[in-house]
C-alpha cells in the first residue's frame, strides 16, 4: 500500500526495536558493534552481509534518518553528515577531480561560497559563479570539463530562485550532476530530485530537525553515488560523522515537518504581507507576494512559499542594524528553520567570509536583512516588527 507524505513523515525509518519492542527507535550510543565470530566480521568489511561495524561507518540511528530523509525527497539513498557543511563538502568532494570545473549561482550560503571559492582552487578544481536564472547564459558557460551545477533552491539569502528542472535539463546534457541544497524550502515546499536533480542536500540544523538543537547534514541521491559518499567523501576523506543522539534528535523533529512546515509558511506570508505595507521598508523579497520577480516559477516548483524573507530598509545598513538591535520576540541570530524567529544581517554575519567584492557579485547588499519566521502567533510576530520600526 502506497503512504502519502504525511504518514512518511510519522512512519518512515522507524521499526519497533527487535530486541524489546520500542516503538521509537532507541538511541544506539555505541562506537563499534561486536561480531559473532571471525567470519561475519570479515563478511560486514567486504559488504557481502549487511550489518554495522563502527559507527562511523553506520549506526541504527543514522539508518533511520537516512530511510526517512531518503523517502520524503524521493531519493534511492541518504547519507547523514554531522553538518550541512559535512554533507556539502562530502558530496562535492565525491563529484569532482582535480581538472574539473563547476558552475555554481552566484548566491550561496556563504561556508559553500568560500569552500568553492577559495579552498577547492588549491586542488587544481575550479568553479564559476553566475547568475542561474538565466539559462541560456548558462548553456553556454557549460565547459567540457564541467562535472557539477550547484545552486540553492532559493538563494541565501538574496531569494533567487533556481528553475530545478531547467538546470537539470542542461545537466544531463553535458554529463554533470546538478546538486540543489534544498535546505530554504524543505521537500514539504520543492522536491529537486522529481524535477530531475541528481542530488540534493540539507542542512539538516534548519528545517528538518526543526528545533534549533542539532547541527546534522543529509544528501539524497542514487544509491550508487551516495554508497561513494559514504566511502569516498564522509568515512574516508572527512569523518564529518552525527552522533547517535543527534541522529535521534533529528529523526524525532522529522516526524512533524509535514505540520511545522505549512505553518512556517502561512506566518511568513503574513509577515512579508505587513513589511511590504511599511512606509520604511524599500524592499521586501518573498515569492508568495505578487511583485515577486521569479513568482510564475515558484508557483510551479514551490508547493508552499518558504518561510525566508529578505528585506531592505530604505535607511540602509543603519536603519537595519537599529532594527535588527530593536525586536524583541524575533531574536537576533543566525540559522533558520527554529521554531523561534530569527533575524540577522547577512553582509556581516552569515556571507562575512565573503569580500566585499563577491558580497557585491553575489547581490548581498550592506542593507539587507534576513528573517526565519517561526512558529509563534505571527500577530505577535507583527507587533514586535511595528516596535521596531517605531524605534528607528
Ligand atoms: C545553514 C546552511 C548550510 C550549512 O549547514 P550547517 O548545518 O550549518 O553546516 C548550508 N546551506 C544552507 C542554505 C544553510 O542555510
């Protein structure tokens, strides 16, 4: 019997315990895993008989958030990392070889920017930045040596948004991976794999844990690549290995994304609906609001409309540093996804590791300011904002 999302959501990954019966997956705080004798370890270590060996190679924990993870973004595998840089780094390192080229937006989050921007050319792997939206340019910015297209599904923090199956379309034309970091939209608002992205990867630390008390990654792809994610990028290269507890934590935030999700989502349209009413406010970038540039795509790719928002003051960086300072239910903060409202400035903040150069290549202006709308009433949320801007 086929089960839709929502029952996933609850049901997935999780199997009562064999040994007790727990229904919720017990947390195996462990590092290795005896064999019974010589010959079963010597069976696990050349793959022949499933099992665990050593937890960073696996762990029923990991397990269950891979099944999950792997099923709501209809992937054939997942891979946890103890980050969404861990999973990021692991994936790309899997993907590309000295020589080899990558085309990535212009916008990203700013530890993805500095690791293909500064730490990748240092291994002879080098990667253009362009604006995505735009694909003819990049059919023709496509070189031979291209192995991967990486972009966000919406841009942190500028919003842009990625025509998924557009890009992947130039993909496979051209023999490279298109790699969608679907961390803004969380497969309850876009699935990338669908629209034809070979892999797509999270920070797990947002909307999928959910409760701004884990840092973990997950990559979901085709089995075969993410079993050389395993071995290639995450157990031989950088060990960004969860812990069991984090695994629990995360599989347990997981149960209600399908519920946290739509609410995020309802708040923040009500919330850029308020910002764009203000006298202050120059500009307010949200795709469920209709002078939206990209807003015909993001009909079509979009199930919800996300819970980002960016917005510019027309004060500029003072006046939105005066705000940021000003709120006092939304709490000044990086990370997204929590259930609690965050806001922050991103040119010194999140894309800090940006020069002011690329900040500006990359559409990050002084003035923009970013917000995670979270869970609470969002009329408080808006009582809190007009506080703010009456103290500008
Ligand atoms: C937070 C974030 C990351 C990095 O994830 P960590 O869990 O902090 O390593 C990557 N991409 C996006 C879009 C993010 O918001």
């Amino acid at each position: 019997m086929t089960r839709r999302f929502d029952t996933e959501c609850v049901h997935c990954g999780t199997h009562p315990d064999p040994q007790t019966g727990a229904l919720s997956t017990p947390i195996y705080q462990t590092s290795t895993f005896a064999f019974k004798n010589a010959d079963e370890g010597a069976r696990r270590f050349k793959g022949e008989e499933k099992g665990y060996i050593y937890t960073r190679l696996g762990n029923p924990n990991f397990t269950a958030v891979e099944e999950k993870i792997a099923l709501l973004e209809g992937g054939e595998a997942a891979a946890v990392a103890a980050s969404g840089m861990g999973a990021i780094s692991s994936v790309l390192w899997t993907a590309l070889s000295s020589g080899d080229h990558v085309l990535a937006a212009k916008t990203l989050y700013g530890c993805t920017h500095s690791l293909l921007s500064h730490q990748f050319p240092r291994f002879g792997i080098e990667t253009t930045f362009m604006d995505l939206t735009d694909l003819s340019a990049v059919r023709a910015a496509v070189k031979p040596n291209t192995r991967v297209i990486y972009c966000e599904s919406i841009s942190n923090p500028t919003m842009a948004i990625a025509d998924i199956a557009g890009l992947a379309k130039i993909a496979r034309e051209n023999n490279a991976l298109l790699v969608v970091d679907n961390t803004y939209c969380s497969p309850v608002v876009t699935r990338p794999l669908e629209l034809g992205a070979h892999v797509v990867v999270h920070s797990a630390t947002k909307y999928l844990n959910g409760h701004g008390d884990v840092i973990a990654g997950v990559a979901v792809g085709s089995a075969e690549f993410i079993g050389r994610v395993k071995m290639e990028g995450l157990k031989d290269l950088t060990g960004a290995t969860l812990s069991p507890f984090d695994a629990y934590l995360l599989l347990r935030g997981m149960k209600t994304l399908h519920l946290r999700v739509p609410r995020h989502c309802g708040n923040a349209m009500k919330v850029a609906e308020f910002l764009e009413s203000r006298p202050e406010v120059a500009e307010v970038r949200y795709p469920g609001l209709d002078g939206f540039p990209q807003k015909e795509l993001a009909g079509r790719q979009m199930k919800y409309f996300g819970a980002m928002i960016a917005m510019e003051l027309k004060g500029g960086y003072e006046a939105g540093k005066k705000f940021i300072e000003s709120t006092r239910l939304w709490t000044l903060a990086v990370s997204l996804g929590d259930a609690e409202s965050l806001i922050q400035h991103p040119a010194s903040m999140t894309h800090s590791a940006l020069s002011d150069e690329e900040q500006a290549a990359a559409g990050i202006s002084k003035g923009l300011i970013r917000m995670s709308v979270g869970l609470e009433d969002p009329e408080d949320l808006i009582d809190d904002l007009k506080q703010a801007f009456a103290a500008l």
